[in-house]
C-alpha cells in the first residue's frame, strides 16, 4: 500500500477526477486500466526477480546502484546515464506536487496560489530532511489508508447526493461523448472558458478515441516498470514471500482508488455542471464535492487525503532524485572516497537544489497536473 501511495501522488486525487470531470469516461478510464493491469504485472514479474537480484547485485539501494553491480559495469555509464534520467524527470515529478499543494490551498483559503504552494514546498522539504527512507515508507502506508477512505467516502456521499447510480448515468448521458468509452466530451470553449447557457455547462459534438488512442492511454501502465519510487520498496521488503499478499493488496487498493476518482470527476460533473470551467480549475472538483457534502471538520480530515497523497509522493520523489546525484554520480564518480557525513551533506544540498527547481517549474497556476505527470 506504501508503494502506491508513494507513486500515486495527488494527482489521484485531483488529477485524474478532473480529466473525468472535462472530458468524461473514456481517457480517464483508459488511463485508470492501464495503470491498474501495469500494477499487477509489476507486483507479479518484477518484484520477487528485484528484491532476490538487488542482494546478490552487493546489496544495492539505489535503482541505478544495482543496474550497474547487476551487469558488473567498470565505466559506471549505466548508472550515469540511470541517474540522470531519475534526476531530471523526479524533478519535474515533484513540482506536479508542489502544484496539487498548491491548486488545495489556495482554493480552501483564498491565499495567493504562489504564496501556498511555496510554503507547502518548504513544508515537504522539512518533513523530508527529519523522516528518511524508513519512516518515509511508514508514513506512505498510513497516508495510502488515508488516501483510500478519502476517495472511498466521497464517492459513497456523491453516489447518495445524485439520487444513485442510475441516475448518475441518465444525467451523464446527456452531454455528448461523456459516457462513451470510444468517444470524448469536447466542451464549448472561448479563451480557454467553457461556456454557460441558461444554467448549462455547454459541449460541442463528441470527438472520436480511436484504437491508437486507447493503447497510447493505457500505455502509462507501462512506466510501473521502472518507477524507483515502487522498484525501491521491492528492493526493501523483508522477505520474498510476503510479496503475494502485497501484490494483492496493492491491486485491490489501485483498482478501487483509481474507479472511485474516475467515479467521482462523472459525479461532480453531474451534481456541479457549472462549477469548474477552465481545464485547470476542473481538477478542484474532489474540494469541491468535499466542502459541499461535508460539515467543515470532516472535509478537512477527507482533503487531508489530498495532502496525504502529495506528501506521500514528493518526499518519494526528492530523496530518490538527491540520492541518484549524492550516491551514485557524486560519491560514484566524482569523489568516490567521500565519508558517509559528506555524503548526507551533499544529498541534503541536492535535495534543496532539486526543490527549488521544482517549485520553479510549478509556478504556473494554471498548470495541469494531469499533463505536468
């Protein structure tokens, strides 16, 4: 559960809702089964062949560490090139972060999003630098349950709210394309604005998702291959033989997280049509349903999965990314007699470094955290 958690992030909870609340079933779906069939094979052909080789590969404890002791490299070009590869994209990973901390903030508060979503950065950075890898992957367990009873007692609320399922899907219906698992909603747009009329959320005629579109979708399953956030907690577990219990838990908690937050972007569609009406205000629409259906105490413990799942995620992200710097390019390559102090000097600078990029790059308020991931 720690292992989805971590890779999941807020874009579960904000991400993938919104792309069903703009554009309806299909490219919401499509990504949902992708992931949810790439989990699976990940727990079933990776996990036990990972954990069994990173201890014979010299008790490896990084992804690019145990490529290059796996085929026993001398010029170390494999782990080079590995960890500048996690280097540069986990940057850009941690600001879809910094974003979700942000887009919750600022739209609970009012507070200038540029403001929060600096602070909240700061807040991850801190809760980094004191946790480390072990009590890292204990919090993502509890912020994994915490993720899941958020979506779970949304969705049993707007299931309630809409008057049940059926009526849920007679509403749904009624915009073009919204249910179609070979079709798309386009909404009416001008300047980038959907347009309203006499109450109604407006859509021009269903646009097609072709057979090429639905694989290129799915395909997003195929990045659970060579996630470091999952692949690390393959490498750790204690003993092979717990790994068909976690395989099981871990596709039972994505194959219901991911189909309540699909669910849950159809709902808010359906119970708030003209709430949210750019593109990146419609991944709101957890907080909005939150704040609606519950008194204040208990949206904030239900949008505390937001943040669970942020938090779970970017202090992932930030010690792999300063780790495949700090372990394998500085103490691998550039001074390889370094102490252990040095080294956990260099991984906190790299950590800070890695952060302040991030939060550059998360900037924009308008940013889409379906596309930044």
């Amino acid at each position: 559960m720690g292992a989805e958690a971590s890779d999941m992030s807020g874009w579960l909870l904000m991400g993938l809702p919104g792309v069903a609340y703009w554009f309806g079933l299909s490219d919401a779906v499509w990504t949902a089964i992708g992931l949810l069939i790439g989990t699976y094979l990940n727990w079933l052909f990776v996990a036990k062949r990972l954990r069994s080789y990173s201890a014979v590969a010299g008790d490896a404890i990084t992804i690019p560490d145990f490529f290059s002791n796996r085929f026993k490299e001398n010029k170390k070009i494999i782990m080079i090139i590995s960890a500048l590869f996690i280097l540069i994209f986990f940057t850009v990973y941690a600001s879809s972060c910094f974003v979700t901390v942000g887009k919750l903030f600022s739209t609970l508060f009012g507070v200038k999003y540029q403001h929060i979503m600096i602070a909240g950065a700061l807040f991850v950075i801190c809760y980094t630098f004191i946790a480390g890898f072990l009590a890292e992957s204990a919090s993502d367990f509890m912020q994994g349950i915490i993720m899941f009873v958020s979506l779970s007692v949304v969705l049993i609320a707007g299931i309630s709210k809409a008057g049940g399922i059926s009526a849920i899907i007679e509403n749904a219906k009624q915009i073009p394309g919204f249910l179609e698992f070979f079709g798309i909603a386009r909404p009416a747009l001008q300047d980038g604005v959907q347009q309203v009329s006499e109450g109604r959320a407006l859509f021009g005629e269903a646009g097609s998702y072709s057979f090429l579109t639905v694989v290129s979708t799915m395909s997003w399953g195929l990045g659970y291959f060579g996630m470091p956030q999952v692949l690390l907690k393959f490498m750790a577990i204690r003993k092979s033989g717990e790994l068909t219990l976690s395989r099981r838990i871990a596709t039972i908690w994505c194959a219901v997280s991911l189909t309540a937050a699909v669910a849950i972007g159809i709902i808010g569609r359906v119970l708030y049509p003209t709430a949210l009406l750019t593109q990146s205000t419609s991944e709101n629409i957890f907080i909005v349903l939150s704040t609606e259906f519950f008194f204040p105490l208990l949206a904030g413990i239900v949008m505390a999965g937001i943040l669970a799942a942020t938090i779970s995620s970017s202090d992932s992200y930030l010690l792999i990314a300063a780790s495949a710097f700090s372990k394998n390019i500085y103490h691998g390559i550039m001074k390889k007699d370094a102490g252990d102090k040095t080294i956990l000097r260099i991984t906190r600078i790299t950590l800070i470094a890695i952060a302040a990029f991030a939060m550059i790059i998360a900037l924009d308020e308008n940013s889409v955290i379906f596309t930044v991931v």
